[in-house]
C-alpha cells in the first residue's frame, strides 16, 4: 500500500457490534450509515457505484486495486450514485487509462460519496459472509466522540428493510433513450417499448435500443393510463 505511506488514518468503519477499522478518508467528509455489503468482482467499480439495486448500501470492494483505471462519463449506470459510501483496500492515486477523466477519489467528492481506503477488505467481506448483511457507518473524519455518537446512530437506525427505495432511485420524469451499444450505431426504431425505472441500468437500455426499439423511460408510479 505504497500511496498510504507517511499518512495519519484519520478515518474509520464502524460495524454495528461495535467492531471498529480504522483508514482513510476519501471523497466526501460526512458521516454515512448503511447496510454493509462485499462485491468481489474485479472491474466495472464505476457501474457498481451507480448501479441503482446499490441504494442505501455501503459496498466493499474485496479486488485490492479499485480505482487503478479512474472514472469516465461513459460508464455510469444511473444518473447518479445511490450507493451510500463505499471500502476499499488501496488508495490509488493515479489513474491509468485512456478514457480516464478523472480518478475514482475525485470523482467521489464531486458525487458528494463518502469512502474510506486501508481497510482489509477481504476479512470484512468474511465477516458479512458468516453474520450476514450489517448495519455500519463510514466514519470521515474521525473525531473525538465520534465513534460512540455514530454507534448509537447505527443502533437507532431501522435498516433497509421496508423501505420503498424504487421511489428513491426512479427517474422524476418521462424521457426517451437514445444511446444503443458503444461498438456500432443502433438500428432506426421501429416499435416502441416502455421502459417502467424501479432502479433500471442503463446498460439495459442499450441492449433494448441496439435491438431497434423506440425506448421511453417511465418512473416507477407511472400508472396504465399514462402509458
């Protein structure tokens, strides 16, 4: 972990059994509760991070080099992040690759996404593997009371269940979608499908407009008369 050399871990993650990592800080200062889950695939972090199924989770990365290719205007898969904050392994200051426009830490600030790197991740994702999804919180910056505040938070929070999170992450308006896949232009639309946002991607999207459909996006409390 050569890029966090020489500096203070001034953050942390807080389990919501008490168990307590310390790290540092990336992206956002704030302090943000979620129900902690692991993803263990080793690219697409950016598509991860928008994806909508993500809303109110904090995700760990257990791939130790997560933000090595940085972020693009390409890649995302909602028009947001709704993810919560995210834990990574290694903090990697430099991005390297060619549709890179901007590193993973930049990109989080400007997303308003709290994160935190140093953290093992691997051995959290085996604690969620054996106890399951848990509440915790991205603790950043660290200060003193901070933990047992934050505690007390967690144990006050009800979790995701019950919640209506389509609702959360479902477009406002209707619009029309347009971008088929990158690797070809899509067909001239023929029929027109209906696409209802309960928390869509938009790679689906793509696939729909690439097989020639006229897309429209709905949000998710659009009724039968409206279509």
């Amino acid at each position: 972990m050569k890029a966090l050399v020489g500096m203070d871990r001034n953050a942390g993650l807080l389990l919501e059994d008490g168990t307590f990592f310390s790290g540092f800080g990336i992206g956002a200062e704030n302090i943000v509760i979620g129900e902690l889950c692991f993803n263990t695939a080793m690219t697409g972090y950016q598509e991860t991070l928008t994806d909508p199924s993500y809303a109110g989770q904090l995700i760990t990365f257990t791939n130790p080099h997560i933000g090595n290719i940085g972020t693009n205007i390409e890649d995302n898969e909602h028009q947001k992040v709704h993810a919560r904050g995210f834990v990574i392994r290694e903090r990697n200051i430099f991005a390297s690759n060619w549709r890179s426009a901007s590193s993973l830490e930049d990109w989080a600030r400007l997303q308003g996404v709290t994160a935190i790197a140093g953290i093992d991740t691997r051995l959290v994702a085996g604690i969620l593997r054996d106890r399951g999804a848990m509440k915790a919180a991205i603790i950043n910056p660290l200060h003193q009371g901070a933990q047992e505040s934050t505690l007390d938070k967690l144990n006050a929070w009800g979790g995701l269940e019950g919640l209506d999170l389509a609702s959360e992450v479902t477009t406002k308006q209707p619009y029309d979608w347009n971008e088929g896949l990158w690797r070809q232009e899509p067909p001239a639309a023929q029929k027109t499908v209906v696409a209802i946002d309960y928390g869509m991607k938009t790679n689906i999207l793509r696939h729909l407009r690439h097989q020639g459909f006229r897309v429209v996006v709905h949000p998710a409390n659009t009724n039968i008369e409206a279509v």
